[in-house]
C-alpha cells in the first residue's frame, strides 16, 4: 500500500489531502495513475509538482517501494 499526500493547490485540486493506493510500480506510472483519477484540472497542477518518495525526490522511470509515502508538492513561495 502507497501513501499518497496532497499539500497546497494539490490537494485543493484533488479534492483531498491523502489518499492509499494499492500499488504504483513507478514514479511515472504514479503520476500517470494520479492524473487520470483526479482530471484535468489535476494534471494540470502535477506538471508543476515534484514527487518525494520517503523523503526524496526520483526520476519518472524510479521504482516505488511498497509501503512508500509519496508527497505531491506543489512550487511553494516564502521569505
């Protein structure tokens, strides 16, 4: 089981904040999964996003290990 979090405008476009899947064999995959469940308007806001699995941030063709959390952030603007 993957553990999927939403932050800022990801989850605003998702319609929620965390999600469980069942299984994602990559990260490419996972986005794919991601922006057919969630729309257009989602996919949207993932090309902006970066992906971290457990911590860290892996290319589109990286595995996902099960039982990973995979956090879906959004470009974020402070000071």
């Amino acid at each position: 089981m993957i553990r999927v979090r939403y932050f800022a405008g990801a989850a605003d476009a998702a319609g929620r904040d965390e999600a469980q899947l069942d299984t994602a064999t990559t990260v490419g995959a996972l986005k794919q999964h991601l922006a057919d469940a969630h729309g257009p308007e989602f996919a949207g806001v993932l090309e902006r996003c970066s992906l971290m699995v457990n911590g860290s941030r892996l290319g589109d063709d990286a595995a996902i290990p099960d039982a990973a959390t995979v956090d879906v952030l959004p470009p974020f603007a402070g000071g």
